[in-house]
C-alpha cells in the first residue's frame, strides 16, 4: 500500500533520534512516535506560530535554526536561537494557553510537529512512551527555567 | 506580532452550515449508493475503535491490531451466519407467514380501536371512519404489492453489493485512520496547518463521540424495551428491543415504526386483549421520553453540543430534502459541517492568517526565482 506512503522504513526514524526529547526512547517505542509525527517545511524567515497563537502543537527542528521571538515595546526582542534536535513551543502540550513567543525559521527548516490531542491518547495508549517524554519535557522545562534565573541574577533582578 | 484571539463563528458563519449541509444532504441523495454504505462502515469503525485501541495499549501496532479485531469480528460474523443459516433455511416460510400474521394481528387491533371509538363517538359513526380506514390500507396494501414492492425489492438487490463495501471501508479507516488524517494535513499551508489540523481533530473527536454515543443509546433503548416487553409477555422481547432501537436511529419515522412493530407482535400474540397492546405502546412512549430526556442528553447531545431548535429543524429539513436517509443522515453530517464551518470561518476571517499565508508565499516565490535575473 503506497497510496498515503507507508511510515515503515527503519531509516526514517534517525530524524527523530536526535531530538531531545525522545533520546530516551528505544527503536520500537521511536515507531510509535513516528507515527503521530507530522512533517513541515519553513522557508527562512516563514513565521511557524505567533506570540498569543493558541497552542496546539509542539515542534522539533530536525533540520536549519528557529529563533523564539518576543513583543517587547513595540520591536521583537530575541529570546533564543534553537538548533537541530531541540523543541519548541512545548508548553502547549501541558496547556492551551496562548503562545508566550513568536517562532520564526532563521533559515530553511524542516520540522517535526506533535499535537498535543496525540500526546494525550499517548498517555493513554503507552503511558510508559508518554512517561518518558514527559520526564524528558520536566527536564527540558527545568533548564530553561534555570537559564531564565541565571539571566535574572546577571541582570540584577534577583 | 498580534494579539486578537478571534471569536466563533457568526450567523453568516451559521447559516452557511446549514446550507451546506442542506446542499450535501440534495448530493447525498444521489449518491446513496455510496454514502449509506460509508456511513455504516462508520459506524463499524466506531464500534471496533475501542477494543482497536485496547490492543494497541497492549503494544500492538496499529496495524495488526485492526487486523486481529477486524478478523476476529468477521469471524464472530461467519459462525454466528453458519449456526443461523440452518434455523433460517427451515423457517423461511414460516418466518414470511409469520410476518403476515402479525400484519393482520396489527390490523384488526386497528379496526377494533376505530369501531370501539365509533361506539363511543356519534361523530366517528357517521364518517364511518373504521370502514374508510380499514378500505384505504387495503388499497394501499394491494398497491403497494403490485407497484412497490417488485422495484424495492429489485433496489434491495442492487444496493446488496454495495453495502459489502462497509466492512472494507471500516477495516482501512481502523487501519489507515491515522495515515490518511496526515495525507490531508500535508496539502493544508504552513500558515493554517495548526489550526486547520487541530479542525481535523475536532471532525474526529465529533464523529466518533456521535457514532459511539447512538451505539450506546441502541444498547440502552433495547435493553429498557427488551425488560418492558419481558415483563408485558411479549414473545421475543430480546429480539424486538434490538428492532426497534436500530429502528430509532432514524428520527420520528423510526421510532413510529418500531412502535409499530411493537404493537402488530402485541395484538398478535394476544388477539383478545387489546389492553396488552396498549401497554405496548405505553411502554414504547415510556422509553421515547426517557430517550429524549435521559439517555439522549448522556450520549448523543453530549457530542454535538447543538441547540435543540436547531437539532429538530435540521431533521425537519433532511426529511424533506432527502427522505428517511436524509432523516438518518442529518445529525452526524451537521455535527461535521458544524465543526468544519465554524473553524473555516474563524481561520478565513482571521487576517494575521492570511497575512502569513501571503508573506510565505512571497518567500517561496523569491527562492525559486532568485538565480532568473
């Protein structure tokens, strides 16, 4: 059956390897997530989401560099320069609140996208998959919070 | 970068639903073939998703466990039409006498309520409403016969292969479900992927919630009627629960058939009492207020979230667009027009959207004509 294109090749899943949040996930629980991926491609400067875009999704970069945008007096002030293998807009998986940043491709980009209503069955269908990705996500959660103290402390806020 | 999150759909939005769903419901009509067929491979579908979904919990890929439950269902299907099949073969005369019998059981329940009523009411005497009536259903018994029932029977046996399509539709929607929802969301533009995916989503999450919602409400309704009709003394109350609640999914039409049904196997069964008739037909109003009111709200209105004026006019209008198929199709086919409608409208009137769309596009263009000079 090739009318959809069949998601079986073994080669297909070395994408999803490199992302962070799946590091932890071995070759058989990788297909399973392989198989809620969807697949985009941004052009450098296309805007992936908006800053108050409600969110729905959380992207990984498998391929060229995003930059994290936010409003601030008027101009964009840059938030964070993301490469292969990092994520973004991952708070819409805990939450529907609207996007706190702008995304935007710097170059030429190939991104993988979860939803977050796949994210949920997942929880679901393969809590041990959803565990690890979420343990993955505090993680991730945890160092960002941590690089926003440390650029808190070096500005004198704290 | 913006910050207006747009509001729902307004009532330009909301009569275009109803008017697409008008028009889809004229299209249908013509295509039954096809679209009844689909809409009972959906059904399927939805009635297979969940033990589909406890294999894959299990760790089965979604591949093979469509493929288990799919064959173990047809399976089922095969043994339970082989030990029928000898049953059916030595009944079939009996079965098509029995049908008769319960016909004229109905008919003279019928004349004798109309006659008892002209001995109360001097009114009814003098119309002779007992003789008009009881002449006007034989002729339309003898027309129905002769006109009819050759050319229903002849679209029985067209339609027949076609319905073989239901399965085939239910095996790839368990199995490809899931691929075909990213084949769509690979055509939708960069700008509206997120919102027009999270749309698909909702076409889902509606979809299933109404099938699996009236699958629950067919097991209800013929449990309550099943337990009535036990306790009335009906025969075969098992079997006419289950008639009659399939009967329901088709708004009003279904349901006075089924009470129908109810009340000829009633006044067949027991020829001298017609108060056993009546009890029938107490229990079925009994059941129809408890589905309106109790079970309906749990199930099916739960998944559509749509006013009840809205609810009954749209099955007034699919009645008299596309006949009982359009009473059958209206609800589920507004529930998605109503989702997909209401997201359109939001996405198309949101101007940032267009924006983006606009700005992609002039990017795409500038790339792959930078080296023309």
């Amino acid at each position: 059956m090739r009318f959809f294109g069949r998601d079986d090749d073994h080669a297909a899943l070395q994408p999803l390897r490199q992302i962070k949040l799946f590091s932890s996930l071995t070759a058989r629980e990788l297909k399973v997530v392989y198989g809620l991926r969807h697949e985009r491609h941004y052009l450098a400067g296309e805007i992936v989401f908006d800053q108050g875009d409600e969110g729905q999704a959380i992207y990984a970069i498998v391929e060229g560099e995003v930059e994290i945008l936010r409003a601030e007096g008027g101009s964009p002030h840059r938030l964070a320069l993301l490469a292969p293998g990092e994520v973004f807009g991952e708070l819409a998986l805990l939450d529907q609140a609207p996007r706190a940043a702008q995304a935007r491709a710097l170059s030429d980009c190939r991104l993988v996208v979860f939803f977050r209503a796949d994210f949920m069955s997942l929880l679901e269908t393969h809590p041990k998959i959803a565990s690890k990705i979420a343990l993955a996500l505090a993680r991730h959660l945890g160092g960002r919070l941590r690089q926003a103290n440390a650029g808190a402390r070096q500005e004198g806020h704290l | 970068m913006r910050r207006l999150q747009p509001s729902g759909a307004g009532p330009l939005a909301w009569c275009g639903i109803l008017l697409a769903t008008t028009l889809a419901l004229f299209l249908f009509q013509h295509l039954l073939w096809l679209v009844l067929p689909f809409l009972f491979g959906l059904i399927a579908y939805y009635f297979l998703y969940p033990p589909v979904q406890r294999l894959v919990f299990a760790g089965f890929s979604q591949e093979a466990a469509a493929n288990i439950t799919v064959g173990a269902f047809a399976l089922l299907l095969i043994v339970c039409f082989a030990l029928m099949l000898p049953w059916f073969a030595a009944h079939a005369v009996s079965v098509q006498d029995t049908g008769q019998r319960y016909l004229q059981g109905g008919l003279t329940l019928l004349n004798e309520t109309l006659r008892a009523l002209e001995a109360q009411s001097r009114f009814m005497r003098d119309a002779h409403v007992a003789d008009a009536v009881s002449s006007g259903i034989a002729r339309a018994g003898e027309g129905f016969a002769q006109e009819r029932l050759p050319a229903l029977m002849l679209g029985v046996a067209a339609w027949l292969p076609s319905f073989l399509l239901a399965p085939f539709l239910a095996y790839f929607f368990l199995r490809d479900g899931r691929r075909f929802q990213r084949f769509l969301a690979r055509a939708v533009p960069n700008a509206y992927f997120e919102r027009t995916l999270h749309l698909l989503y909702e076409v889902d999450r509606t979809t299933r919630a109404y099938f699996q919602g009236l699958i629950k409400l067919t097991v209800l309704d013929a449990a309550c009627l099943a337990i009535g009709l036990w306790l009335i003394g009906l025969s075969s109350p098992l079997m006419l629960g289950l008639i009659t609640a399939v009967l329901a999914w088709v708004p009003y039409v279904g349901s006075i058939l089924g009470c129908a049904v109810v009340v000829m196997v009633a006044a067949t069964d027991f020829p001298g009492s017609p108060g056993v008739a009546y009890a029938a037909v107490g229990l079925f109003v009994f059941v129809r207020l408890l589905d309106d009111f109790v079970f309906m709200p749990l199930t099916i209105g739960r998944s559509l979230k749509m006013h009840p004026l809205v609810t009954v006019l749209m099955i007034f209008v699919g009645g008299a667009v596309a006949g009982v198929a359009g009473l059958l199709l209206v609800l589920p086919l507004l529930g998605v027009v109503m989702v997909i409608g209401e997201t359109a409208s939001i996405v198309a009137a949101d101007p940032r959207l267009r924006a983006r769309h606009a700005h992609a596009r002039r990017l795409r263009l500038q790339s792959v004509t930078r080296d023309l000079g």
